[in-house]
C-alpha cells in the first residue's frame, strides 16, 4: 500500500474518483436531481482545480500493490469550527472504493491524516460526518475521535444536522 500526495496532473483521475466514491455512498437514499447538483459544484473542473493547486488543502491517493487508486482523503486548514481551538486541520473528505472497504483501507488514509497533521504542527484534527451514517461514526469513535458538536450541511434542498468529531494530534 502507498499513500501519495495528488497532483494537478491526476486532475482527471481525482474527479473520477471523488465522483465515484461520492455515488457509492450516497446515490441509495437522495435525490438523484439533488446529487448531479451537487456533484456538478462541488467536484467541476474548478473546483478541482483549485483544491489541487491550492496551498490550503492536500488530496492524498491510496494506492494498493498493484498501483490501483483505491480511495482518497482531502485535508483543509483554511478552515473551521466555532467550538474547536484555531490550530486545527479539517479532514474534509475520505472515501474508500466500495469493492475495497472493509479491509483497513479507511483506516490507512485516517492515520496518514493524523500524521500529517502532526508533522504539519496543527494541535487538532475534525471532521464532520453524516448524522446517518452510523458505521463512520463508530469507526471514528473506535480510533480515538470525539463527538464535540453540530454543523449545518445544506445539500439540495435540505439542511442537515450533522455530527462534528475531533482528536487531538
């Protein structure tokens, strides 16, 4: 398994990716008009773009033996929550390919986050996870990541109140 840093040059694989990943995990219960929106705004071209030539964000592949991409995570710190200290990295996105869960790969890319946070000297680590996604929560409950707060995730025409988790690095 390798864990490497995206670059502007993966731009089309990255898309694929998160597009794909983003489907698996949500296409079952929302509305397919309300998922294409959001799909279209927040993984376009730009939008990819500017995450992947950006300094505030890092996009890491995982890579198995074989060389195959099979999941992500995207890490932000120009961003925040009102309840945590300002020294903190978001771990915006983490997704696994769903022919790949279930075999530690999800775990690979949250202790790559952790670790770079650590080397990048950022105190906290946060996340916000989908309040109905029970089997996230508790993945992140068993390494060490603590429920502190809500946030707002508007998605379409709903307004969700989703679960905020943090761990110290």
């Amino acid at each position: 398994m390798e864990i490497v840093r995206v670059t502007i040059d993966e731009l089309k694989q990255y898309r694929s990716l998160a597009r794909k990943t983003f489907l698996e995990t949500y296409e079952s219960n929302t509305d397919p008009q309300q998922l294409k929106d959001y799909m279209e705004e927040h993984f376009s071209n730009e939008a990819s773009v500017a995450e992947l030539a950006g300094d505030e964000c890092a996009v890491f592949f995982l890579k198995d033996d074989n060389g195959e991409t099979v999941g992500y995570c995207k890490l932000r710190w120009d961003t925040t929550h009102e309840l945590l200290e300002p020294n903190a990295m978001e771990l915006q996105r983490i997704y696994v390919l769903g022919e790949y869960q279930g075999n530690g790969y999800g775990k690979l890319l949250l202790k790559h986050a952790e670790q770079y946070g650590r080397e990048h000297g950022f105190d906290w680590i946060w996340l916000c996870v989908y309040y109905e996604n029970h089997g996230a929560i508790r993945f992140y409950e068993r390494e060490g990541w603590v429920k502190f707060g809500i946030k707002e995730f508007k998605f379409g025409d709903g307004v969700y109140l989703d679960p905020v988790m943090k761990k110290k690095l």
